[in-house]
C-alpha cells in the first residue's frame, strides 16, 4: 500500500500490507499497522463503517477472544505434558469411533 517507510519494520515485502488511518483527539496525526494480512485489513475497513456501538461491540469480541488465546497459550506452556495427554486422549476417542466432525454438532 506504499507505506513501508512510515513506522514498518525494515525488509517488510508487497505481500506485506499496512494500513494507515487517523486518530481523532489523539496526539498522534497517523498510526501504521504493519504485516495485517488482507483479510484483516478488509475486515477492519467494514468495521470501521459501521455506527460507534457496532464498532465497539466488534471490538470487545476481538479482545476477548485474544484474551483467551493469551491464556490458552500461557495455560499450556506451563504444562506442555497435559497437551500431549489431552491430545493423546481426543485420539483415542476418535479411534473408538466416539467423535463426530464438528459440523454435525
């Protein structure tokens, strides 16, 4: 998008977009994102034509749900054998024929 010499890291590629809007009240004019993928970059232009609330609501989702990654993550490293024993045990149901694809749930 021709933003790389603002604020993006060095090396950053075509494939690599970054998109820039303005912030009003803020001391800060410009903020660039830099390495957003295209589909998060078109999924956050809709959000942003949305009424304030809407924008909000949409927000507090994505922060939630990478709140709860964050925790999964920091949850399983400290115990990376309870991945394995979980994984191991989601295994052998399936083998026992005791799952289902998840879009007959």
């Amino acid at each position: 998008m021709g933003h790389e010499g603002r604020g993006c890291s060095r090396g950053q590629n075509k494939r690599q977009n970054a998109l820039s809007f303005e912030l009003e009240n803020a001391t800060l004019s410009r903020v660039t994102l830099c390495f957003m993928t295209t589909l998060l970059e078109d999924a956050l232009r809709k959000v942003a034509a949305l009424p304030r609330d809407e924008q909000e609501a949409i927000a507090s989702q994505i922060m939630e749900t990478l709140r709860d990654e964050a925790a999964w993550k920091e949850k399983l490293a400290r115990n990376p054998e309870k991945l394995r024993r979980l994984a191991e045990e989601a295994l052998q149901e399936h083998r026992r024929g005791e799952t289902r694809p998840l879009d007959e749930l």
